[in-house]
C-alpha cells in the first residue's frame, strides 16, 4: 500500500489535474450530467479514482486470496478457472409434461442445472381444483398437485446427475418431501441429491407477500427443514435467502444487501435457538441476489455482501468452519428491469446483468429470457439467455483469472461504501430489535417503497433514461411470438387430480396427515412425516391445510394469525 506521503502527492496531483482538466483552455467540452451517481444507491461518482480513495484498505484484513476469509475475492481459491458457474434457466411450464420437456431440452442444450417456477396456487398450498386457484393453475409456472406430478416432471431425469432449485417458500418442505420421494423412487442416496430450496419465508413478508402461516411457525419449518437435510440430504442447500425479490421491489444495493442478510441473522439466530450447531447448518446457507444494469455497482455489491457475510458469522456466532462463513449465491437477471417495449433491447440488458454477476463471482446463475416482461419466455428466447450465459463463460475471457476487478480504486472504493451503508442499515434492523419486528411495523416496506417512489418519479421526469420507454422510442415494436397457456390447461389439471385422488389408498393418506399433525402439535420434526404424506399421494393443499388448522394464517393487517 502506498505510504502517508505517496497518498497526499496523489491527492495533490489530483486536484491540479481537477483544476486543469476544467481549464476553459484545456477543456474541449463540459461533462454530460451536473452530477453523476451509481444507479441505485445515488452515491457520487468522482470523475477519477486513485489510491487515495482506498487508503484505509488492508489487504489481509479486507481483501485477502480467494478461498481465504473474509471472501470478498471469492469463495472458493480457484473459482471459474476450476469450474464456471451453474448455468441454471427458470422454467415451469403449465403442466408437468410440459416442464419435463423443457427441463430435458434445457439439458440438451447445455444447462448444467434445473430451476423450477411453480404456478401461484402452488406457491400459496392451494391444489388446482382449489376455488382460490381458479383462473390461475399453470399460469405463472408448473402446477404441483401431488407426487405424480413430480414424478412427471422428472421423468428421465436422473436426480443424480442434475441441480435444482426450487423457487418455493412457505410450502418448501413439501415440494422437498416431493424431490426426496422421487429421488427414493429412482434409487438415489439422499446424500447424491444436490439443489437448492428457496424456503425464505421472511422476504414474503416483506416483498411477495406469499406467505401462508405466521412468522413463528413459518421459522419453525425452516429449522425442521435445516435439521432434516443436515441428517438426511447434506448436499442440498436448505434456504436461498433471496434478496432478489427485495430488489425487485425497489430497493438499493446496499438495501438488498442489508435486508438479505439481516433476514440470514434470523434464520440463524431461530436455527440456534433451536439446538441447531452453526458449522452444522450454516454451510448449506446460500443467497439469492439481483443482478441489475450498473455492472461495477453490481459487481461491487457481491463482494460486499460476500465480506459482510463472512464477519457477521465470525463476530456474532462464532463461527469456526470456514463453510459456514462463505456467502455462495445464485443470481438472477433484473426482470424488473425488462421493458415490454423493444423487447429486444432486452437481450443486450440481461447479457450485461449476467457480466455483473460473474465478475461478482456466482456459483450459479440465471439468465431472464427477453420476453418475459410479456409472457412465460417462448424456447427461442430461453436458449438465447442460455447461450449468453455460453457465451460469457467461453468467449469473453472474464472466467479465465480470479476477481478480474480486484484492485480497481473505484469498485474497490464502491464495495467499502456498499458494505458500509449495509452495515448501517443492520444496525438499524438490530436497534428496532431484529428483522421481524421490523418487518411486522412495516418499516422495512416502507423503506424500499420510498426508493421504488423516488426511481419511479425520475423515470417519468426523464431523469433516469429507460432505453426504448423515456427516450430513443419507436413508434411501433414488430409483432412477436410469445409462450401461450393453454386454456384447456386447467381443466385437464383438475382431471388428473381427481385421478390421483380416486387410485390412491385414502385410509393410508389419513393415517399419514394424521401424524403430520401429530408432529405439528409435539415439536417433532415436519419433514419425516411430510415425506410419508405425499410418498402415499397426499396433495399440496391438504398438508399445508393441516399446518394451516395447527398453525393459523398470518394477517399483515394485524401482524397476527387467524385459523
């Protein structure tokens, strides 16, 4: 690092280069913006950045190698030069036969990993022949009404040779108990399953509203499901703190770093206060965050919340396994950032979205279709996302060293400000008495919808420049081919349901609720039971409907539950 002298010759030597570069003189023409800040965060951005403005970084301390604590270089000592992320690409087609067909096309052209979009009945525990799920089976992503269903969807597939994640939260410990019951079926050891479970019900209550329980007994599954796979599944990440929703909201990039991780405290604090061990548990913790259009914001804002990350489980739980300490994350496209109009200047967004999350270090990624601000992505437009991702990892170069930007003095200054301003933000949560009571007075919502307000507003002043909306429009886009739903879809669910239900052995579906309830009621473990449940065809709806009548239903209005 240079020493106090060097610095204040480059601080010196800036400011004469200031001077002289605004020279009438010298000056060929002014600046294009009285003031320029990063995108999200509204933080200043000088004109030129110099060892001056990362002084007080200590290499060992904040950067160190990748592999190495505090991570903010990577976790993992080789990263893309020993394996490229997980190209992963949502999909969830209607029906389970049509998921199945996509996710087998998706590993013909090359995905290394699955991602599974549920439809909104699902999401919420409600079947297809469900009064609240009309209008809306298959319409969103894959309708799952029992373990046939599931099967379907991975008819194939060997479990063992695939990743997925499951874009699921308040139900997550039923559709696990579905991809373990399928993984039984297939022969595959528990211990081979790999993938990822969303279960972060926390963002739910502050993003989607998705939720189906309340806050106490929603914690409660997602211990159960941590303990669960701890003893059963060891390779399958049992929640992916999702920040990606809190972005999409609204938020800033440090506020999604600051929520996310506070919501992670939670989690941890509930799984400890459980009798969980941290370095048991904590390894299989992953993150889910936004990648959105500034790319050196973005960039810096992964590392940040990797060095965040790695000092809060050091200095709150005492971590001593470093697994438990390395924030893994998988990133998603901005879909909010996808227009309906020029769909396909869309392509050129998502390709440098998915730019800042590689050179932000992802071990898995996504990458939205252009189409999706319109529809469910059509099989054009999801193998061109897939081939972006393709294209990144062999083509550009970015995966060929570690931390390409490591070093730079503005993203080395940009992450200090983001892990700063989470920091801050944190502070806050801790002082209102941690992430729920923040969320239940509904500052946190308040907080992200100010910022959504406020973007909103300078969009519509034409501020903030959204290519193909505020400027450089035409008058008309070319027609294109959009994913359609089949109308017929619905009722064809509803009548394989009835099939399922009609074959099954209904005394042997009782006995088995009957001791999901049981567990609900004893404190054992759900998961066992679950498992047993749905391997005898018991549906969604009916295992969440048992938590439902032993749990209630959360009331944001109140903050409390109704049964």
């Amino acid at each position: 690092m240079f020493d106090p002298e060097d610095l204040a010759a480059i601080r010196e030597a800036k400011a004469d280069w200031e001077a002289e570069s605004h020279d009438p003189a010298v000056e060929s023409a002014g600046e294009r913006r009285a003031e320029f800040t990063t995108d999200t965060e509204g933080q200043s951005v000088d004109p030129l950045y110099t060892p001056a403005d990362v002084a007080d970084l200590e290499y060992d301390a904040d950067l160190g190698f990748p592999g190495e604590e505090p991570f903010t270089r990577g976790v993992y000592a080789t990263m893309y030069r020993g394996r490229l992320w997980t190209m992963r690409q949502y999909a969830g087609m209607g029906t389970a036969r049509e998921t199945n067909e996509r996710f087998r096309y998706l590993i013909d052209e090359g995905s290394s990993g699955l991602s599974m979009a549920f439809d909104l009945p699902t999401q919420m525990g409600y079947d297809s022949d469900a009064s609240m799920a009309r209008g809306e089976v298959g319409r969103s992503g894959v309708a799952i009404d029992t373990l046939a269903d599931f099967e379907r969807v991975f008819e194939g597939i060997p479990l063992e040779e695939v990743s997925t994640s499951m874009t699921i939260n308040a139900p997550a410990a039923v559709l696990l108990a579905m991809y373990v019951a399928v993984g039984d079926e297939q022969g595959v050891p528990r211990t081979e399953l790999r993938g990822t479970i969303q279960n972060d019900v926390m963002k739910e209550y502050i993003a989607r509203n998705l939720y189906i329980y309340p806050p106490e007994p929603s914690m409660r599954l997602v211990t159960d499901v941590f303990e669960f796979c701890a003893d059963e599944v060891p390779n399958f990440n049992t929640i992916s703190v999702s920040g990606y929703h809190v972005r999409e909201a609204g938020s800033t990039a440090a506020q999604e770093v600051a929520f996310t991780l506070a919501n992670g405290i939670a989690y941890v604090e509930a799984a400890i206060d459980a009798g969980l061990d941290v370095d048991a548990f904590a390894p299989r913790i992953s993150f889910f965050f936004n990648a959105h259009n500034d790319v050196l914001e973005e960039t810096a804002k992964f590392r940040a919340a990797r060095r965040l990350w790695a000092r809060i489980m050091d200095d709150r739980f005492d971590a001593d396994d470093p697994d438990a300490k390395r924030l893994k994350f998988h990133a998603q496209t901005g879909g909010s950032t996808l227009t309906a109009q020029q769909v396909e200047n869309n392509v050129v967004r998502v390709a440098y979205q998915a730019l800042a999350a590689v050179l932000g270090g992802a071990q898995s990624l996504h990458t939205n279709g252009k189409d999706e601000a319109l529809a469910l992505p059509t099989e054009q437009s999801v193998r061109t996302a897939l081939r972006t991702q393709q294209i990144l990892a062999h083509e550009s170069g970015v995966a060929d060293t570690v931390d390409p930007l490591a070093g730079s003095y503005y993203v080395e200054s940009l992450t200090d400000g983001i892990e700063e301003r989470a920091r801050e933000i944190i502070d806050e949560v801790d002082r209102r008495g941690g992430m729920l009571p923040a969320v239940e007075s509904g500052w946190v919502q308040r907080r992200i919808r100010e910022v959504a307000f406020e973007r909103q507003r300078e969009i519509e002043a034409g501020d903030r420049v959204i290519v193909g909306v505020n400027a450089h429009e035409v008058d008309e886009d070319p027609a294109i081919d959009l994913e359609e739903v089949d109308p017929d879809l619905e009722r064809d669910q509803r009548e394989r349901l009835a099939a399922v239900k009609a074959d099954r052995d209904a005394d042997a579906v009782d006995d088995a609720l009957a001791d999901v309830r049981a567990a609900a009621r004893d404190d054992r473990n759900l998961l066992p039971p679950i498992v047993t449940a749905v391997k005898r065809y018991a549906t969604v709806q009916e295992v969440c409907d048992v938590l439902r009548e032993e749990f209630g239903e959360y009331r944001p209005e109140s903050g409390s539950s109704a049964t």
